[in-house]
C-alpha cells in the first residue's frame, strides 16, 4: 500500500513538471544535475503563424498544397527563430533534436546549417555568448558556464537550414528560468521575404544572417521567411505574408527571380501587402552585387536588368499613391572588395555586416513611421 502511494506521488509530481515545462535530471547519486525547459513554453519569437504542422515550422500547416511542394519543404528550417529567456543561472545548457541528418553543406558550416546561437543583453545591447556546435541529430551541449549569479536576458537562435523537433534549456536546480520580458519596441515582428542569403547561407552562426543582426541592432522582433533558391514572389505566398500582422516588410527576393520576373511580380507583390496594411512600411532591396559580377557578364547583366525593373516597379508604384515605400540599392551591400562571399553569392559573416550596415538606416526610418 505504502509502495502504492508512493508511485502515485511519484507519476503526479513528475506529471507536474513536465506539464510546467520543467524536469529535472538525476544524476546516478540521486542528486539533480539540470532542471531542463521546453522552449515551447517559453517566449518563441519569428514564428510567423501558430496554427503549424510541425510546431518550430515557418509557414501554417494550411499552406501545405497552396504553396510549392519546394517551399513548403523549405518551411521546416526553423531560421530566424530564437527562444527569448530570462534567468540568473551560473551555467546554461542546451538540447536540440534536428529533422534533417545532413548536418553542414559543403560551402556552410555545422554551427550555421544545425547549431544554435546564446546571445546575452549586456547594458541594453545583444553581445553573443555561446554556439551549440552539432554532432549529431538529438544534440546536447553545455554551452557556457562560471556566469557570474546575476538575472539577464538571452536570446537562443536555432538552426538555419535544419528544423528541430525538441528543443530544451538545462539550468543548475538553484536557478530559476522564465520567458523574458515584452520587448520595448513592441509586439509586431519585422517580416522578411527572400532567398538562400536571406535565409542566412552562408553564416557561420544562426545569429550572423542578416535578418538577426538587424533585430538585435534596433532591438526588435524578426520573422525570417527565407526560402533558399525559391523565393519566386508568387501571388499565394504575398497571400499568406499578407496576413501577418507586422510592423514593417523587407522584400528581397530578386537573387532568385529572373528579369521578367521581377517586373511582372514585384507590384502585385506589393500590392497585396498593401491593401491588407495601408500604413505598414515596406522596404524593397535590389538585388546585390555579386562579387564576381566585374568578370562574368552574364550575372552582370540580370543583375543589372532585376534592378532596373525593380526601379520601375518602385516609381510605378509610387506614381500610383502608394506610400511608405522605401529601397535600398544593391551596389554597396556586399561592398566592393570581393571579400564579403563564400562563392560569389552567399554571403560570410563580413557579407552579412555589410549588408545590415546598408539596411539598417533605411529601415530605421522606415520604423520610425510606425503607428
């Protein structure tokens, strides 16, 4: 009966903790080593929708069949996403299960494709803390220890190229662990639209894409909706962006579409978005120039052909009364040296400073018209 009793206890209080969010682990003396946190229950940000398939998926679980079948795959990279925490822990610990097997690329690195990225705020500023390099498909990994006991806000990133299934926080049994606070900015997340670069190839941390730079920068919530080689601009996905509620749009899709692409989409494109958000900002990036571009015409050319139409697009549209457009030229986004990509095309970390360096006066201004 005593034995009984107890084993009822036991599955209660465990039931207890797990439906909090919080387990901890025992070590083989009895003593707890870790008290681990789902992060589903705790602050998620740049997870666009919440009625998902998969529950760290980019797009609702509606769009499957609406969307290319390319898209929709692309959908379960779980890039831009982060966990937002808060904590007094001296030691910070991390699990991750991924979805893919495939670990690197051959031009992208572990830490970028399947790792994920501690940031810590520190007198008001993001500064990056730790990376999570993977082995393997169900990961763990202690990622700093020896903090001095004081409570601070963290930022987790998750990977980049992969999607996770699980992902869970481990702190000491003395600490305590809860969502961080509202940011000051405000609840509405800035969405990006665009390609492998804007995805975050080539970064070799989640936290160096471009799109995460400049959230920590203005202190401000991103939703990454990168879809690597298929950022097409199709009317169903300016559809389903659409219904975002955002405060402000970043559209860079030209690195994927072909000059006659670009000039037949770009304005519905824009159009959608700004019947469903008459006074949201949305910001038109041209296509960079690739560091290549001096030798090889042919990229030379489309690149110079998308601008042109994509400049047209944006006096057309401006000609037309739609206000609060803004565009960032391309040239000086990678800079001129040649030394900003792995391969002529996706960026490196240095790529990725250079092109937040360009964005963010534009989009900075862009924000202040927010209501």
């Amino acid at each position: 009966m005593k034995r009984r009793i107890f084993f009822q206890l036991l599955v209660t209080v465990v039931a207890f903790l797990m439906s909090s969010g919080r387990l901890v682990a025992q070590a083989t003396n009895g003593e707890p080593t870790l008290q681990w946190f789902d992060a589903r229950n705790l602050c998620i940000e740049g997870k666009g929708w919440s009625e998902t398939k998969s529950f760290f998926d980019r797009l609702p679980a509606r769009a499957e069949g609406r969307v290319r079948e390319n898209v929709w795959n692309l959908s379960h990279d779980s890039s831009g996403m982060c966990v937002r925490f808060a904590t007094d822990a001296t030691a910070i610990s991390a699990r991750w299960t991924l979805r893919k097997k495939e670990l690197a690329m051959a031009h992208m690195p572990a830490t970028g494709v399947s790792g994920v990225d501690l940031y810590v705020k520190d007198h008001g500023h993001w500064r990056w803390l730790a990376n999570g390099r993977p082995l393997k498909t169900a990961e763990e990994k202690n990622l700093v220890k020896g903090l001095e006991r004081s409570r601070r806000e963290f930022m987790l990133y998750l990977p980049l190229y992969n999607g996770v299934t699980e992902v869970q926080l481990g702190v000491p049994p003395d600490a305590s662990l809860q969502s961080a606070p509202p940011r000051v900015s405000g609840a509405k997340p800035v969405v990006f639209y665009g390609t492998s670069i804007l995805q975050g190839g080539c970064a070799s941390r989640p936290g160096m894409a471009y799109p995460a730079l400049l959230g920590r920068r203005l202190d401000w919530p991103t939703v990454n909706l990168g879809f690597s080689g298929n950022a097409w601009s199709e009317p169903e996905v300016a559809d389903l962006i659409a219904e975002l509620e955002t405060a402000a749009f970043v559209l860079d899709p030209l690195p994927n579409m072909t000059p006659s692409m670009v000039k037949e989409r770009i304005e519905p494109f824009v159009r959608t978005l700004r019947r469903a958000h008459p006074h949201v900002p949305i910001v038109l990036v041209e296509n960079l120039t690739y560091t290549d571009s001096d030798f090889v015409s042919v990229r030379r050319e489309k690149v110079e052909e998308s601008n042109a139409n994509l400049r047209a697009a944006f006096a057309n549209l401006r000609r037309a009364g739609v206000a609060r457009l803004y565009y960032v030229p391309g040239k000086k986004l990678l800079g001129d040296d040649g030394e900003a990509t792995v391969d002529g095309t996706h960026p490196t970390d240095l790529g990725f400073l250079r092109m937040a360096d360009a964005i963010e006066p534009i989009l900075r201004r862009a924000l202040k018209t927010v209501r």
